[in-house]
C-alpha cells in the first residue's frame, strides 16, 4: 500500500474531485483503493482496463452512431408525417377543397342584397311620389289661380296693386285691376254696393 500512498494526497485528490476533464482512477492494483479513487469519475482495476472504458471499441461506436441515425430518422419520419397529416387536414378543409362553392354562396347573398336594396329603394320612390302628389294637390286647392278656374276673380287696387281684400276698401274713382284665371282687367270703381 506503500507505493500507493501518493494517490492519497490532499491536494491530488483535490485536484483531482475539481477537474473538469473527466478522470478515470487506474493505479494497477485490483484489489487496493486510494482516495484518488473516490474522487475520480471512474476507476478501473487497471490501466488496460481504463483504456477499454476511455476509449471504446470501433464497432460498438459504429453502432452507436448508426442508431442514433436510426433515431434521427425515424424523428424525422414521425414530424415529417405530422406536418402532412396536418397539411392535408387543412386541404381538406371545403373551402380549400371547392372554392367556387364559397364563391357561388357569397354572390347569392349578394345577389339577396341587391334585390333586397333595389325593393327598399323602389318602395322609397313610391313612397315620397304619393307624398309629392298628395302635397301638390294640397298646393293646387291652395293655390288662388286655382280658385279663379272655377269663376272667381282676385281684385288689386292700383298703384300699389295691394289685394283689395273687401268692397268697403274700394272708393269710386279708385283703379283697380281684376284678374281672371285667363288673364286681368283694369277699371275704375263708379259704385260700390253692401256693407259700407
């Protein structure tokens, strides 16, 4: 043990448990431990030994490596498959599957709308027609040219042509001017009769 005593120095065995180099503890000796072999990594019964466990073998890194290819490719398989799953389940969504379809259902609402526009605007016209002429005839019994159509004159007394409104305004001698729904007439009043 003697000739292993180096392997149990404080500061070996410090340096050795703060070494960021992975270490592998093989003095030679199966069946005797040191301190260096608690702090190590690894320990191996022996310096051949510790090779093998640092250095692996050719074909077994072949094989590793040839199943993490494996791996990678089947990951790769899975998401490719997912991301086609999903593509197609969006493709076979309708509106991308027909979109003349959606198109077709948009222009008959449209179309809906249009007609049902052209009905309101129709209906409107209508509307403020019947109100036009209901207001003309308002305006045609109102209008006073309307009511001299029917035999009755309108009397203005001149310069001023204000209406005369009443026999009692009108004093002999007075011009005035009768209209007529054809046309006027001017006059002198001679006489007046009624109320005075």
């Amino acid at each position: 043990m003697e000739d292993l005593w180096a392997f149990n120095d404080e500061n070996l065995v410090r340096a050795v448990a703060a070494s960021r180099t992975p270490v592998i503890s093989a003095v030679g000796h199966e069946t005797d431990f040191t301190l260096c072999d608690f702090a190590a990594d690894l320990r191996a019964p022996t310096p051949s030994a510790a090779c093998e466990l640092a250095i692996p073998e050719r074909a077994a890194l072949a094989e590793q490596v040839g199943s993490l290819k494996r791996r990678l490719a089947q990951a790769l398989q899975r998401i490719g498959m997912k991301k086609r799953m999903y593509l197609d389940q969006i493709l076979s969504r309708k509106p991308l599957r027909f979109p003349m379809d959606r198109i077709a259902v948009l222009r008959q609402e449209l179309d809906e709308r249009v007609r049902q526009g052209s009905n309101a605007m129709e209906c409107l016209v209508r509307r403020n027609r019947e109100r036009l002429f209901s207001l003309r005839s308002k305006l045609d019994a109102l209008n006073p040219l309307s009511v001299l159509k029917r035999g009755y004159t309108l009397t203005y007394i001149l310069p001023q042509r204000t209406p005369a409104g009443s026999a009692g305004r009108l004093k002999p001698g007075a011009d005035i001017e009768v209209v007529f729904h054809d046309g006027s007439v001017l006059a002198e009043v001679t006489d007046r009769k009624g109320k005075r």
